[in-house]
C-alpha cells in the first residue's frame, strides 16, 4: 500500500450524520492474506501534529496529509496498512482520525467528537492521545470524553452495564505530549506523573467532575502511558515540512523521542482483539462493520460482545465459503476428471471431500459455532452440490453412453439405408450384425456411469422397432419368392395328366392314320427284337439333351417327388442325375421301358428334337 485511504466517510441520512466504511478500504483489508493486525489509533486537538506523528508510527516520513493552516487537513478516518516494523507474523494498520474540536456550533462538535472517539477506542488496540503543551487543567479538560464513552458503550449486547468492565476490552492508552518543554519531577516517570494528574483532586463540589473524568480514564484504560516529545526545532520553515526535511534537521533530543515512542508501540506486542480473541485482517473488517453499522442506529449502541458475535459470525460465514471453495476445488480434481463413472463410486468420492470440509470448518470455527448452525449451513450446501455432481455425472454418463451407441451402431445404420437386409435371410444377418453391435457397446461402456443399462433399453425399444421392420419385409419377399414357385409346381403337376390326354388323343389318330405303314413297321421291330435292341443305347442321346431338365423327365417317368429329392441328393450334376433317373425307369419297367415310352417323356418336357434323334437313331438300325 503505497500511500494512505480513505477509511470512512460521512454522509447525511435522515437527518442525521452517518459514519460508513469507503468501499475500497474494505476491499483493500478483505484482499489481505489473513495475519492479526496491531491497529493505532491517533486522535486528538486538530492542528497538534497529529498527522505528522501517524506517518512516524508507519515508519514513514510522509504519507498522511499535513496542514500548515488553522483549518483541519485530516478528514473522517485515513489509514494505512502494511507489514508491522518489527513484528513479521503480523500487519500494522494506522488510523489517522479528524481532529476534535473540528466544528463552530458546540453541540454538533460534541456529538462528532465522540462519535469518532468511540469508534478510534473500538477500533485500535493502541489509541494515541495527541496533545500540545504542558500537562495542566487544559490537558485535563481535553480529556472530558474519555469520561463520556460509558454512555455510548457497552460490554454485553442488549444491556444495562453502563460500561461497566469496559477496561478489559479498551485499547492501550498513549497520551503524547507534543512541542512540550516540561519534565516529570525528579524521581518520577512519565508514567508516574500522569498518575499524578490523574489523581483526584478531594471531594468538594467544584472538583466533582474533574474526580469523575479521572476515575473514568484509569477504570476505561488500565493500561496507560505518557509520553513527552519537545520541539522538533525552533525554525518555522522547518516546522512546516516535517514531512520533506530529513532527521538531521531537526533536534536530537526531538529525535530520540519520536524513535523511543514508536519503537515502544510496536514492540508492545499487542495486536487488536475483541473478548480476548485476537483478530486477522478479515475479522478486523467485520467488527469496523458492526461498530460503524451500531453507532449510526438511533437507539442502538455498540458493545463488546455484539463486536465478538458479528466477528464470530464472520469468521463462520469465511469459514464456510473457504470450505466449500475447497471442495468444489477437490471436487475439481479428483471427482470430475473421472465423469462419468460408477454412480456408488462418485458419490463415495463426493462424499469424502465433503467429510473433509465439514471436518476443517469445525476444526476452524467449531469455538464460535457453538450452536452447530454454520456447520448444519454448510452441510445443506455440501449436500446440493452433491446431487448436483450427481446429477453432472448421470448427464455425463448419458451423453457418452449414447455417442458410444451411434458410434457401434453406425455401420449397422449404413445397411439399412443401403438396402443389405432387405432380402431373404436379411434378418439372420441382421440379428449376427446386432449381437457385435451390443457386445462391443457392453466393452466399451462398462463403468460409465448410471446411464449405461437405461440408454441400452431406450436403445432397445427403438432397436426392437427396426428389427420387426426387417422380419416383415423379409417374410414379404419370402412370400412372393414362393408364389410363383408354387404356381410352376401346380402347373407341373396338373402337366402329366393333360398332356396323357392329349397324347391319348394323338396315338389315337396316328393309329387309324398309319394302320398300313404299323404293320410294316410291326414286322420290321419284331426282326429288331430278335436283334436284341435294349433302350439303354439310347440313354446317352437323352442325356446329352435333358439332363438339365432331368426332374421334369423323371416325373413323366412316373417318378414321385421323394424319388427325385433322394437322386438329387445321392448325384452331384445333372449329368448323372439324368443317367440314375433312366436306369432306374429301365430296371423298374422292364420291357415295359421301351423306346416309344420315352420319347412320349421326351416329347411332353417339350424336347422334340431329342425325341426325333432317337427315332432316326432307330431308323438307322433298322436299315
């Protein structure tokens, strides 16, 4: 902090003049890393060097504004905060205040006056009373509101203690005497002779007051001070720039002093407390919150203990926020890096980091949260973020579950737009595809989170739709393959029947036709039979010409269908098919296999020419 803040401001609120703290001393003081504060107060006289002495207590030369005019410089409340000159765990912060005395009409001087001095007592743990001169009744009677702070102040919230104990919880009292040329009597301290002063002066009438005022500054600071500093030089140049001219410039023994007084403060040790506890920087705002927030209350007043309350409650409210930031940051490393996961997994791991935090805040604040309200507080809000988390990693799980599904089910997809399993046997094909598609998805999913077995059923019932989808159509095909199939096998099987009629019907005419030329050829057939011409000479001319059609001969041949399907099965190619069907009509028939009877088979599977070439065939052995 490189020069010094505004620490409050004044403004008219209803009529009357409030005290508020500046936005930025707070944030300056709430951005401070957490250290306690040793707080000096410097109040007193405008125009006494008051200033001057707050800018040696920071260990600087400058810094805190000087005037060299009758009108007052410091207005509200200044402040500077830094590392403590001597104390290194610690900060100092010191407070320049308004002079008193600051205003023409008494009874708002008055009011201004103390309410200031109440907040610099409330706010310090060493309040420096500055004065100029020597130590006489104008000194005492410059005192005067120390003996009014019992009537703004209270030890308990909510009391009629008038102050009472208030001495326990004031500050350190230092009253400097500045440009002063008086020396304690021989053999008495300064601190000796402000005992001396501050003795009651008997029990007349006329030093009552001055008795009370006395009684009240040794009953509110039982620790207490004098300190006498002389001249720092007799040049008026001088005078008016303290802050530019160097030490040797000025007297030794104004030196000496000045480094006595300062050097005493901060090695005092004392850093600012309320009810005994000592404060960091944070706990220091809150309590300058409460006493700024309770002086300005028409009929409030401000006490020790609603001090403590409002720095306990600070502290627990911190404390709070601290520890849930640690969690979200724990939470943050450990807990969403592995989203999505095992559901039991996750919140075991959320639970863990929430235990923890609950753990610190008791360990940090359990002595201020005695009713256990702020550890129930931040429970509560453990527990939201807890279902929230939750609730992040089913969502997470979700989406990875349903992208690992597209992904394994996208070659399946590519096949339904193409048309592969629309066809006879689609389905079989179908249903191996979806086996990998759901093994693989079981791989790659395991572990992923609560979603992995209700995206596999969303999954399904859609999957489901599209594989009754392709069964219908594969039965469609089915059906319509097998209509015209069925129809050739009816017409195949009415074929024998008809065309016998037919053939019946011809033979009848060839017979009446060619009785003459049968005759002819009766004789010449029986010489051939006496020749011993077998039909299986035949066999290969009919192979030659049907065997791709050796089903259909064969069932002219009087074959059944069983007898065709035990052939086809027992002789690889047509070849042989046809050779096992016309053997077996020969071993079967007889000599009721004879040529005729086979070209009438040839002739009704449509295969004339065969036909003929057999009875060429036999022509020719006949000539």
């Amino acid at each position: 902090m490189d020069n010094p803040v505004k620490l409050t401001y004044t403004k008219l609120e209803n009529d009357r003049s409030q005290v508020f703290l500046t936005p930025e001393a707070e944030r300056i003081i709430s951005g401070l890393p957490p250290r306690p504060v040793d707080v000096v107060a410097v109040v007193g006289p405008m125009r006494k060097g008051k200033s001057h002495l707050g800018n040696l207590l920071c260990k600087r030369k400058s810094g805190f504004p000087l005037g060299n005019q009758l009108k007052s410089e410091t207005k509200d409340f200044w402040f500077w905060i830094g590392p403590h000159p001597t104390q290194f765990d610690r900060y100092i912060m010191v407070i320049d205040t308004e002079g008193l005395g600051d205003y023409d009409d008494e009874q708002q001087r008055n009011e201004k006056d103390l309410k200031y001095l109440v907040l610099a007592t409330l706010f310090s743990s060493h309040l420096v009373f500055n004065l100029q001169g020597n130590l006489d009744n104008t000194f005492v009677s410059q005192l005067r509101l120390m003996g009014d702070l019992s009537e703004h102040i209270r030890v308990e919230k909510d009391s009629e203690d008038e102050g009472s104990d208030l001495g326990q919880h004031f500050p350190e009292l230092w009253v400097a005497v500045q440009n002063t040329h008086l020396v304690p009597p021989p053999g008495l301290s300064p601190d000796d002779y402000l005992e001396v002063v501050l003795e009651r002066k008997g029990h007349r009438k006329a030093v009552r007051a001055h008795n009370q005022m006395t009684d009240a500054v040794k009953d509110f600071f039982p620790r207490r001070h004098l300190r006498l500093i002389p001249p720092p030089t007799a040049d008026r140049d001088t005078l008016s720039n303290l802050d530019k001219v160097t030490d040797d410039a000025l007297q030794k023994e104004y030196n000496d002093a000045v480094n006595n007084f300062t050097r005493e403060v901060w090695n005092s040790g004392l850093v600012k407390t309320v009810n005994g506890v000592s404060l960091k920087t944070t706990a220091l705002l809150d309590i300058m919150r409460y006493y700024v927030g309770a002086i300005n209350a028409p009929r409030a007043m401000p006490s020790v203990l609603g001090a403590y309350e409002a720095m306990a409650e600070g502290e627990c409210r911190r404390g709070v926020e601290e520890n849930m930031q640690q969690f979200r940051e724990t939470v943050e490393n450990t807990v969403k890096p592995s989203m999505p996961t095992d559901e039991e997994d996750c919140n075991k791991r959320i639970k863990t980091a929430a235990e923890d935090a609950v753990s610190k805040l008791c360990a940090d604040v359990g002595k201020w949260d005695k009713s256990g309200s702020w550890k129930k507080h931040l429970q509560d809000e453990l527990e939201k973020e807890r279902l929230s988390l939750l609730q992040m990693n089913g969502s997470k799980s979700r989406t990875l579950c349903d992208n690992i599904l597209k992904e394994v089910d996208e070659s399946v997809r590519e096949n339904l737009g193409k048309g592969v399993y629309n066809r006879i046997g689609g389905l079989e094909t179908y249903m191996r595809d979806m086996d990998v598609v759901y093994n693989t998805y079981r791989r790659r999913a395991f572990g992923k989170g609560p979603a992995v077995e209700t995206v596999l059923e969303t999954f399904r019932t859609a999957e489901t739709t599209r594989r009754n989808m392709i069964k219908d159509t594969e039965q469609k095909l089915i059906e319509e393959d097998k209509r015209p199939r069925e129809e050739e096998r009816k017409k195949k099987k009415a074929r024998p029947r008809v065309a016998a009629e037919a053939q019946g019907r011809a033979e009848a005419k060839r017979t009446t036709e060619a009785e003459p030329q049968r005759l002819t050829l009766g004789s010449a057939r029986r010489q051939r039979s006496h020749k011993g011409v077998d039909v299986l000479t035949y066999f290969d001319i009919v192979i030659r010409g049907v065997s791709a059609e050796w089903d259909d001969l064969a069932r002219w041949l009087g074959f059944t269908e069983n007898d065709i399907k035990v052939i086809e099965a027992m002789k690889r190619d047509y070849d042989n098919r046809c050779r096992e069907v016309l053997e077996r009509w020969r071993n079967r028939e007889g000599k009721a296999a004879t040529l005729q009877a086979l070209k009438r088979a040839l002739i009704n599977i449509n295969h004339k020419r065969t036909a003929e070439k057999l009875e060429l065939e036999d022509s020719s052995d006949y000539d």
